[in-house]
C-alpha cells in the first residue's frame, strides 16, 4: 500500500494567520474537566479524561468537548502577540540591544523596578521598539533619573580634567 502525499497548504501572511487563529479560538470551546462541575473538590481546569468508561473519552454526544489537535492555530502565528510582534521578556538594558524592532516587541519583567524601567523605555523609544506594557513611571523618579545622570556626565568630565593635569 502506498503512502498518501501529505497536502500542503500555501503559506499563510501574518495577517491572515492572526484572523484565522482569531477565528478558530473564537469556536473553540471552554474546555473543562470531566465532572468538575459536580463536586466542590474538583477544579474545573483542564485534566485529561482516563477512565476505562469515560463518557468523555469516548466522546458521547452531550458531554463536553476534549481537547483535540483540530482546535490548534495556525503554525504562522503560534507564539505571536496578537498585535503580531513576538514577544521578548526584558530585564536588563543588554536585553534590548538583542530585540529586533521589525519583528519583536518587548515585555518589561515584573521585578524592574522604576529606576530601570524609566533607562528602559527611553532606549525601547530610541529604537522604536514596541512595548507591550508601558506602564508610566512617577515624575519623581525620571527627575532622580534624569539628576543622576547630569552627576555622573560631571564626575566623568572632572575625572578627565584631572587626568590631563596629572599628565602635564
């Protein structure tokens, strides 16, 4: 017996994959674990149906849907953002020279404090990188930041005054 051609379907825009996986998750229903609705001690959260006489997994009409291949997106926009970027979880500035800005998008991690996440988004935006939570930061702080910054462009300058005396 010989074996079926696999059929290949045309490559997908981005775009196009993003409504499509819209629309299939759209259809796609709440799935939940078998019985949960009926005892207190059951989470309702997904858990797959084992039972030698599971009404689930032998998928009888009335009983909820499993979780099945056909309900998966499209290959093109799996793992994308919905706004289409990829996401890129960034903790430190060395993080953001890696981002490609045409491709990626960048996820600010939750333990950055205000100090960094001000540095952050200032060299997200000299980039143009989008930022997928851009949270606003105190003025407070981007006035330290900012103070801190003039300091230590001074201590430098002072620095190099004082090498040049030091050579002549």
């Amino acid at each position: 017996m010989k074996r079926k051609e696999k059929l290949e379907t045309p490559p997908q825009t981005k775009e196009h994959a993003l409504k499509l996986r819209k629309s299939i998750k759209s259809k796609k229903p709440d799935f939940q674990r078998e019985e949960g609705w009926r005892y207190k001690r059951l989470k309702r959260s997904w858990r797959r149906a084992r039972g030698l006489d599971s009404k689930m997994r032998k998928k009888f009409s009335g009983w909820p849907k499993s979780v099945e291949i056909g309900y998966r997106g499209p290959k093109e926009a799996r793992n994308l953002h919905p706004s289409g970027y990829e996401e890129v979880l960034v903790r430190t500035l060395d993080d953001i020279a890696k981002v490609d800005p045409k491709t990626q998008a960048i996820r600010i991690a939750h333990g950055v404090g205000a100090r960094k996440r001000v540095e952050l988004l200032d060299r997200a935006k000299g980039r143009k990188i989008h930022i997928l939570n851009p949270r606003e930061v105190k003025e407070e702080v981007i006035e330290e930041v900012a103070e801190e910054a003039e300091k230590e462009k001074a201590e430098v300058k002072e620095g190099e005054k004082e090498e040049g005396e030091k050579k002549s």
